[in-house]
C-alpha cells in the first residue's frame, strides 16, 4: 500500500458515495424523461394541436384566476384529484389550476405542509382547519422546494 492511497475503508465510502450520487442522478432523469413522455403520449393521443391548444386554455384560464398585483412566486406541473394541471404559489396562496377544477387557499388557511412519498413520485399535502389538499406527480426535490415556498408565504404573512 503506498503512502498516499486512501485506507481501504475511506476507498470504501468514496465508491459508496459516488454510487449514491450516480443513482440520484439516474433516478431525476428517469423523473424528467416520464414527464417528458407523458407529455408526448397526451399531444399524440389527441393530436399534437389539440395538446397545444389545452395548455393554451390552461394558461390562460391561470391569467383570469392570479390578481393582476398578486406575484406568481413558483410554479410545477401537478395532479390533484385525478386532475392534470399545474400548482402555483403566489405571494398570497397556493392554488392548484386544471381545465376543470381550481383549488385556491390563502397561506392563512394553511395550518400544515407536508411531503410524502420520497423515492419515485412524491405529493404535498396541504392541511387547514376543514380539508387536505394532495397535489401529486411531482419528483420530491421538486416537492420539497414547493412545500418551502408554501410554509415560506404562510411565515411571511403576505395575505
């Protein structure tokens, strides 16, 4: 053994270490090329135009549904109740927007924010008083940055 190689043991954690973070990698692109997929299979099921034209109406409908002063802080493509939309949180709320349902509660509402679900697909769940929301089909790092923003908006009393 030479003077400047690592113990067996420190050689032993560096491997593990690297292969952790080659399985990290390989599963977020495994989560980005799925929502890639999904994306492809909608605009070839139903014409690419017809997939156009409903994220047309999506963003649009979000433009009537955000206050013109209310700033849009974050935003992540999302399922909520079998509902396939997009989760925004503004300066003053989360809100869950898809073609036929529209979820808004105010950050004072919000009494819990919670990820579960860490390996392949992760979900918020949003608590207040009287329901739980659960947005799902996000990756968990991706939860876990929204879930911040969220108890993020209810600290700073931005109502």
């Amino acid at each position: 053994m030479s003077a400047g190689a690592p113990p067996p043991s420190s050689k032993r954690e560096a491997l593990h270490a690297a292969a952790r973070a080659v399985r990290v990698a390989q599963r977020e692109d495994r989560d980005a090329l799925a929502a890639a997929q999904r994306v492809l299979r909608r605009a070839h099921g139903g014409g690419e135009d017809e997939g156009v034209a409903e994220a047309r109406r999506l963003l649009g409908r979000l433009g009537d549904v955000v206050d013109a002063d209310e700033a849009v802080l974050d935003m992540a493509p999302a399922v909520a109740a079998g509902h396939d939309g997009v989760f925004v949180a503004t300066d003053r709320r989360m809100i869950f927007l898809a073609l036929r349902r529209t979820l808004s509660r105010a950050y004072s509402e919000i009494t819990q924010v919670v990820v579960r679900g860490r390996r392949f697909r992760a979900r918020l769940v949003v608590s207040t008083a009287d329901a739980k929301v659960v947005i799902g089909g996000l990756s968990p790092r991706r939860a876990a940055e929204l879930a911040g923003v969220v108890q993020e908006g209810g600290r700073r009393g931005t109502y």
